[in-house]
C-alpha cells in the first residue's frame, strides 16, 4: 500500500441477541439490504452483560472479530467495564471476554503485532488500552494533557519509512475545548503509564481546507465534532466530522492542498455519518474483491454481515448514524446512496476482504428478502 509519512501541521443467518433484547425479540431482524447485496445477523451470542456493540477490527487472516461494546458505560470514563470480545467469524463462538475500564470506543489492530488498540472516553479523560490479541491481558496508558483537553475517538496506524519505526500511530482527539487545540494528534514517543507524548496533525480550525465538491479553498472550517477515522488507500487520513456533516482528508503535506473537504449529502440533504471504510483491510492494509462487511447497530445490540457477489476497489462505504443507513460515497460529490436500511443505531463498520462461510442458525431471514 502506497503511504505517505504524515508530518504536523501547523494549522446470511440469525443470532440470539443479547439478554437485555429479551428472548421473544432475539432473532429479529430490523434491517435490510438492497439487491445485490445481502445482510444477515452475525450468529454470535454476545456474552452476558454485553451491550452496546460501537466499533469493530478484523484480524489480517480474517477468521476473528473484535467488537467493543459500551455496556452503557459514561463516555467520560466513569464506572464500567467495557466489554472487549473477540469472535471467530465462521462459528460465531466467542474466543475472549475482557473486561477494560472505562469506555471503548475506537478499535484498531496493529498490523506489527496484530495486538489490538482501543481508545476510551471521548468526552473527557482519554485513556488507551492495549491487549494482546493473543493472551488477552492488556495495559492500559494515560496521555500528556498539553493538547488534549477532551477525549479519544478513534485511531490509526499509517506505515513510515523512518529509521526504527514501522508505523506511526494518529489519535482523534474529540470533544476538545477549543478550536486551537488538536483534532488529530501523533504519538510522539514510546507508550507510558501516565504521560505518553502527543504531537499535533491537525488543528481544530485548520487553514486553507479545499472543498472538493466546489473546488474552491474554505479559511474559515471548523472541526467541531470528529468522531471516526480511517486510511484511504493512498495512506491519507480520513476523518468523520459529525458538525459539518463532512469527511476531512489530510494528505502529504507538500501535496498541493493537503486538507481536503468532503461535504456530504443524502437524498439532497446534509448528512451526518460515523464510520467510513475504503475496502481494505484495516490490519494489513490488503484489499479484495470478495470481502464481506462488519457493522454494529448499537441500539438494537446487532451485528450484522454485509455481502455482495463482487467488491469493486474503489469502494466506499459509511454508517449515516442519524438516518441510520449504510451507503456508498462518492468523494468526488460527496453524495451518499444508500444500500442498507432499517437499523435502529448504526455505528461502525469493519471490512474484510476474506469471505468466511458463516454457520447459519436460520436461512429463512435474509436482508435483501430473497
């Protein structure tokens, strides 16, 4: 995969949901999906007291799913655990159930290790933890509050060319006081138990954003609420902002505009969305044109699987989480199609490019009704 080393900038079947759904509503199936694709309910039984399913990460051979579930817990870090379970994908079993204080929100897993890392609290006292993917134990670490007067959202790994680094890791920092402070920050140093170091990438009112819709510079953007973030396959940061209902992409500083905006709409209208993914994997970076998709409906304490014959690459897809619809992007646009329907709190979306045959407890609910 193509990268860019990022420097600062100065500006089909059905599953048993969990007990609080309640069993006579279990098996149910609220959304669906249009033709060609298909949506079923992943046949995993989320573990007791699990609720609230947010993001997701797909391990590079894709046979394992991690899902962070809220459990209710307050978003500044008060009370908890969180759950973190790890599911095999064919079966639906669950593999690990571990308990993190504090509230889960971004997952990713380090393509060096294939550890996995979750932010927590995104309205107030960030935190970061670190599990081993495979004993299940993890660390967690607290963060300088120089330039982070909120929280964690969201985080990813973008692979460098620099002497003793495999990748860096960005951070969303959401919720933050002002606008002068980092929406997207690096770490700067090595991983520690109070006061891990941050550089800033991107300011909350970054300069001379370009709106590609318009094809014209914008000076006066606001980042007001960022929430999720991913790569595009260039290596580029993309960023959801929940209060311009736009994607924010942040390139190779010496690229010509190296902010870009995406504002986007649906059926016309502005269009707030959560997750969005490029059809690669997010542990290795691979891509696929077979994969299937991963996405939670945290209301309705669902997982579900997206799948359709064929995979084109340049694929985007995003959760519009107030609409509560799945749709493709078009970035050249910004115009959001959608392909699924019907969820009761769509959050996050994880893609594999391996296609699992997943055990399936009932064939006769499908989600295009076919």
């Amino acid at each position: 995969m193509k990268s860019f080393r990022m420097l600062t900038f100065l500006g089909g079947g059905t599953a048993m949901m969990a007990a609080l759904v309640g069993a006579a509503g279990a098996r149910a199936q609220s959304a669906t999906a249009m033709s060609p694709y298909t949506l079923s309910v992943f046949p995993g039984t989320p573990p007791a007291g699990a609720t609230q399913p947010d993001d997701l990460a797909v391990s590079a051979d894709g046979k394992r799913l991690w899902v962070g579930y809220g459990n209710g817990v307050d978003t500044t870090g008060k009370g908890g655990p969180s759950s973190l379970v790890e599911y095999d994908i064919a079966t639906g079993r669950v593999l690990k159930n571990i308990s993190i204080p504090g509230h889960l929100d971004g997952l990713k897993i380090n393509p060096a290790t294939g550890d996995v890392w979750a932010t927590e609290n995104e309205d107030g006292n960030p935190t970061l933890a670190v599990v081993d993917h495979e004993s299940g134990t993890f660390n967690i670490y607290k963060f300088s509050p120089t330039l982070i007067t909120g929280g964690f959202d969201d985080l990813v790994f973008v692979p460098t060319s620099r002497a003793g680094s495999a990748q860096d890791v960005f951070v969303v920092t959401s919720s933050q006081v002002d606008t002068t402070t980092p929406v997207i920050v690096r770490i700067s140093g090595p991983l520690r138990a109070t006061d891990t170091q941050v550089t800033p990438t991107l300011p909350g009112a970054p300069l001379g954003v370009w709106n590609v819709v318009t094809n014209q510079e914008e000076t006066t953007d606001m980042i007001g609420d960022p929430d999720s973030m991913t790569l595009d396959p260039a290596g580029e940061l993309v960023l959801d902002n929940r209060s311009d209902d736009s994607l924010y992409i942040v390139r190779d500083p010496k690229a010509q505009n190296p902010v870009l905006r995406v504002p986007l709409t649906l059926a016309g209208a502005p269009v707030e969305v959560n997750d969005t993914i490029f059809i690669t994997s997010q542990a290795d970076g691979g891509s696929s044109t077979a994969g299937m998709i991963f996405i939670t409906d945290t209301t309705a304490n669902v997982i579900y699987v997206l799948t359709k014959p064929y995979f084109p690459s340049n694929e985007i897809y995003t959760a519009a989480n107030v609409v509560n619809e799945v749709g493709l992007v078009d970035l050249n646009t910004g115009v959001v199609t959608p392909i699924a329907t019907g969820f009761k709190g769509v959050h996050g979306l994880a893609f594999s490019p391996m296609r699992v045959a997943i055990a399936s407890r009932d064939r006769s609910e499908n989600g295009n009704n076919q």
